[in-house]
C-alpha cells in the first residue's frame, strides 16, 4: 500500500551557516557601526540585540534574507515581542520550530479527511504523519491540498513508498 510520511524538520547546519552569515554582515555593515547589533543562536533559539528598534528591524531583515537563501523555511521562526534589554538596548528571540505538535497533527489529520478522498487514511507516529491509500494518485492530490493550505508550519513530505 503507498504510504508517505508528513514530517516538519529544520537543518541545523544551514540554520548555523545562515546565523553566521547574518552575524558577519551585522559586524561589518556601515549602517550598523556602533550600534552594538549582534545575532545570536542559542539552544533552538536565535537572540537579536541592538540599540534601536530601528536597527534590530533591519538586523532581522537580513537574518530573514540569509535563511531565505540557505532554504530555510521563515515559517519555521516563531518571533517573540521586542524586549527592553540593559544598557538602554532592545532585544527580540526567534524561537526554531521543528517537529508537528499532537494539536497541529490533529488539524492536519482532521484536514485530511475532510479532503474527502476516498480511501486515504493518516495517522500520528510521534512528532510526524503517515499517510496511506491504495492509490498513488489520492497520495498526490493530498500532498498537493497540504501545500495549498496553510498550516504555518514548514511542512516536507518524506518517504515516499509505492
């Protein structure tokens, strides 16, 4: 029976790079000289400093633009509120999400069978999905329907098995 598995992963290596990147160009970018801007990653979470809101604006920007160009999902960056840090700096964490929830594999399954395809069943293996029909074509059309809708979650479909 075809079967495919819906899984949310990050690749922390292109993560690392694309921090490293961001953290350069802060460091050597004229309009950020004497702003104390830095770009940070931490454990599973990236830290922001700047003297202005302005200024950390812009550093997100090119924090954005770096993981755009590594294929980095930005859906995978859950941004907290600008914090008021000390030494009269602000402050902002991205959270990295990785891996589907039990609520979010709830909504995915419940979207699923509300395709209505005929003979498609899913199921939640831990932090992942497994689809499965007798039809490879139904597989494809789910699929498909996953990446029209928007679950706000940087969504790969693995494993892909006749």
């Amino acid at each position: 029976m075809p079967t495919f598995d819906v899984v949310s992963r990050l690749d922390m290596q292109e993560v690392r790079n694309a921090v490293d990147q961001a953290a350069r160009e802060v460091g050597t970018r004229y309009d950020f000289r004497n702003t104390g801007t830095s770009v940070v990653l931490g454990d599973g979470l990236i830290t922001m400093n700047s003297s202005t809101e302005d200024r950390l604006a812009a550093a997100r920007i090119v924090l954005e633009e770096k993981l755009v160009r590594r294929k980095v999902s930005l859906k995978a960056l859950d941004y907290g509120k600008v914090q008021e840090a000390a030494g009269a700096t602000v402050r902002q964490v991205a959270a990295l999400r990785a891996g589907i929830s039990s609520d979010r594999s709830r909504e995915l399954n419940k979207f699923i069978k509300g395709l209505g395809i005929k003979g498609v069943q899913s199921s939640t293996q831990g932090d992942q999905l497994r689809v499965q029909s007798k039809k490879r074509d139904d597989l494809q059309a789910v699929i498909a329907a996953l990446k029209e809708a928007d679950f706000d979650l940087p969504l790969q479909y693995v494993n892909f098995r006749d």
